[in-house]
C-alpha cells in the first residue's frame, strides 16, 4: 500500500491515481476542516479527526481549548481505516502542516497494519512525528483485534 504523508496545502491538491483513502486531521481552532479534497471518484472515503499538536506534560501546558490526543480517538482511527483496509491502495494521512500529528498517525498505521514501510525510515523521514500520538496509536492497537 503506498502511504502519503501530507501537509492541507499538499493534501488539497492531491489527485488520487487509485483507490485512496484520507485521514484528515485539524486542530480546534483552525478552519481546516472546510477545505475539501479534489474531487475524483478514485476517493474510497475520508475521516476527520481533532486533535491538538499537544501531549500532556507539555512545555506551556495546555490551553482550555486544546484537545489532547487520547486512546479513544486512536481506537477510532484504527477501526475506520481497518473496515476501509481492503479497499485501499493509497492511505494519506494530513494535518496543517505534515510534521507532527500526520506522520505520527501514518507511521503507526504503518507499523499496526504492516504497510511495507520501513518504521526507521520514515521516522528519518519525518523528525517531528509527534511521539505521544504514535505511541498512543500502538499502545492502543494493542488492546484491540486489529487484524
């Protein structure tokens, strides 16, 4: 399965050359959720998601408004992919800016669903994966029946 790791900017100007399916993630308090992908009939489905780029324990702590990722988000992102898996060819995953929450979730559905990625690889690749985010996914995955 070919995996696309994008920013919205990348996202919204992709055109789907198969059966793809988008996981879209946005923040509380940005707009992105009304950008909508390029039209194609190539699309099998898509799914928001909400989260912050935050974590508990954070440098700051958090804001009021920010939404920390949790196991109940992961779960659902992990079952939504796993009733679309058969279908897919591509997977791409966004968030704003394709540096942190993107990559996190896209490497772990790497590693949860054996996509044929090299986990080391794309960690090199994306430097600012957002731990927190994958290790939640993988802790997550590993109290569900995933296959």
């Amino acid at each position: 399965m070919k995996l696309e790791i994008l920013s919205l900017r990348d996202a919204i100007q992709y055109v789907p050359e198969n059966k793809t399916y988008a996981i879209r993630i946005c923040s509380e308090r940005t707009v992105d959720h009304l950008h909508s992908l390029e039209m194609s009939d190539k699309w099998v489905g898509s799914n928001w998601y909400t989260f912050d780029d935050v974590w508990p324990g954070i440098p700051g702590g958090l804001e009021p408004q920010e939404v920390v990722f949790s196991g109940k988000k992961a779960n659902k992102i992990i079952t939504d992919f796993r009733e679309n898996f058969s279908n897919i060819e591509t997977l791409l995953v966004h968030c704003h800016f394709g540096r942190n929450r993107s990559p996190a979730v896209g490497i772990a559905l790497n590693d949860i669903f054996d996509l044929g990625y090299n986990t080391n690889q794309l960690k090199k690749e994306f430097p600012e994966y957002r731990e927190f985010v994958y290790n939640t996914m993988i802790e997550t995955s590993k109290n569900m029946e995933v296959n």
